[in-house]
C-alpha cells in the first residue's frame, strides 16, 4: 500500500508543477513558489500527523523525524537558494542540485518512513481517497510502483534532463527548471520507497531485485558521468550566457559535474544498497527464527532437513535466483562498461 500512495503523491506533485510552474519566472531563480507549496504540504502533513499518535499505529522516534527533516532540507536548499541560483551560474553546482533532489533528500525522507504519520495528518477525505482512489489512477500509481519502471523512470529523469538541447533550454527557463527539479524529486521518491521498502515478499520487492537494481543505478551514473567527464568539446553552452561562476573555464566546470554523476552519485546508492543488506539480513533472521519455532508438525519437520539431498532441494530455488542476480548484475556491468568505452573513442 505504501508505494501506490507514493504513487499517486508523486503524480499529484507532478500535476501541482505542470498547473503552476510558470509562477516561478514571476519569483526569479532564488525562490520556486511550486516546490515550497509542495514541501509545505509535506511538513504540514507530518507536523500534523505528530499530533495523532492513535490513528500512526506505530512509534515514530527522534531519528525518524531527524531524517525526515533532513531531507526536507536537502530539497529546500536545492529548490531554492543557495543552490537553484548557483545552479544556473554552474554546471557543476547544478549537478550538485540534481544529486540532493533525485538521491539525497528523497532517501532521506523515505528512510524516515513517513507514511503512517503523514496519512495520520493528511485530511479525512484524502484518507478516504487514498484507500480506495479510482480504479485508473489507482492502476497507474501501482504500474508507476513497480521497480522495474520506477528504476527506468529514474534514470531517465537524470538522462532526459541531461541532453543538451533539453539541459540548456531548463537553464534558461526557471518554469521548465522547476518541472525537471519535480520529476526527478518524484522519481526517486517512488524509486527509494520502492527499493527500500521494509516489507519481506512478496508485498515488497525480492531483495535480490532491490540489489540489481541499485547495481544497474551504480552502473547508470557511472555511464553518464564518465562521458561527461571524459568528453573534450563544451557541450552546455547555456551557462555562459551569464558567465560561469569562479573563473571556471567552460570544459573544467562540465568536467567537475561529470564526476559528480559519476562518484558521489554512486556513493549514495552504495549507501542505499548497505541499507538493503541489512534489511536482506534482518529478513532473513526473522525467518530462520521463525522456522526454529518447533511445532511438531510434519512441516516444521520440513525446515530441518536430515541429509545433503534435502538440504539441496531445499536451497536449490534460493540459489538461482542468487546466480542470476549476480549473473545479471555483470552481463549489465559488462554492456556498460563496453557501451562507455564506445562512445569515448567516438567522441573522442
């Protein structure tokens, strides 16, 4: 239930922005008044939802409002100043802007688990509506929830927004920079609500599909960053309409924003994949207490297997699925590693 109502939350931000970003160009670049509404309604929810501890349904403690506060931060500042002005001054600040929304605040936020406390502070009516929202758009947030598409619709948040012709035009334009700004809030959102979910399967994810999926995000920025990094002609002119900040020479300032898709990028989701295997062990210990509950039955007596041949049949299916995670996560290394090596030498 958690990751169709980030779903759904995700697609009303992204209608809030398309109805209102042109206000933006009203407010100049130091201010988005669309994000600050959205961030607004997100603290007021929480904030709210504090002061319902019966409707919660579990404990909310002082490190899970200390990250959801955190991460707020980490959007405010990067919405709006310091950053969002800089970021349009600096490739490599702007980077640092796409980093904070797309990875760091929505990690943070979704590491908080915030969901019981702010459907708590939410209105009766978006309660209601949240459990049982129309049939479409309660598909669409499911399909939007699924990992597989909510990995695509990350990576392409952070590729679409960095091809050139796009990336100049949301420089130049602070509406299309706020709607680029919330799709990629949005998509890591639901990718990190997803991936970090605290539910064993199958009502979350396999955890081996978690893992792939944060190897092929690794991979992903790798890809990018390296290009950017590596490549020899200025490719994001829009920054130099105003000059660069710092006497920054226009190849510097693109190369220091290729190594920041390229390493403090896959820092945070090698912090993220750390958080998975512990939740991996912690599902497992669970489950292996469980099955040391002896009951007596004929299927208790299953989890404790007399020889090699029922220990191998019993951990047959589970070894599989390990091999071909592993064997995925290199096949996608690999093409990866291939297809940058490629396009170097092209570009070169």
């Amino acid at each position: 239930m958690i990751a169709p109502a980030v779903g759904a939350t995700a697609l009303g931000f992204l209608a809030i922005a398309a109805a209102a970003s042109e206000v933006r160009g009203l407010f100049g670049s130091g201010i988005s008044p669309v994000a600050l509404l959205v961030l607004g309604l997100l603290v007021a929810s929480y904030v709210r939802g504090l002061q319902r501890p019966r409707m919660i349904g579990e404990r909310a403690g002082p490190v899970q409002h200390g990250l959801f506060a955190a991460g707020i931060l980490a959007l405010a500042l990067s919405f709006d100043a310091p950053l969002a002005p800089l970021g349009e001054r600096l490739f490599a600040l702007h980077q640092v802007q796409h980093l904070a929304l797309r990875m760091i605040g929505p990690m943070l936020i979704v590491l908080a688990y915030p969901g019981p406390v702010m459907r708590a502070g939410f209105p009766r009516l978006w309660r209601r509506w949240l459990r049982g929202p129309r049939p479409a758009l309660a598909g669409s947030a499911a399909f939007v929830a699924r990992l597989p598409v909510a990995w695509v619709l990350l990576v392409a948040a952070l590729y679409v927004w960095q091809v050139p012709a796009v990336h100049n035009a949301v420089v130049a334009r602070p509406a299309l920079a706020t709607f680029a700004h919330l799709t990629m809030t949005a998509a890591g959102a639901v990718f990190f609500a997803r991936v970090l979910d605290r539910r064993s399967p199958p009502a979350g994810p396999p955890q081996g599909a978690r893992v792939l999926a944060l190897v092929a995000l690794v991979l992903s920025n790798i890809l990018l960053g390296s290009l950017t990094t590596l490549k020899e002609r200025v490719l994001y002119t829009a920054y130099d309409s105003a000059g660069r900040l710092y006497g920054l020479s226009p190849l510097a300032d693109e190369t220091i924003g290729g190594y920041t898709i390229w390493v403090p990028s896959s820092m945070v989701v090698i912090a993220a994949m750390l958080v998975v295997f512990n939740g991996w062990h912690r599902s497992e210990e669970q489950v292996w207490q469980r099955r040391l509950e002896w009951t007596g039955s004929n299927s208790a007596a299953l989890e404790f297997p007399q020889t090699a041949a029922e220990l191998r049949l019993k951990v047959a299916e589970r070894n599989v699925r390990t091999g071909r995670t592993l064997a995925l996560s290199a096949a996608t290394m690999l093409l990866l590693v291939l297809a940058t090596a490629i396009t170097v030498a092209t570009w070169g």
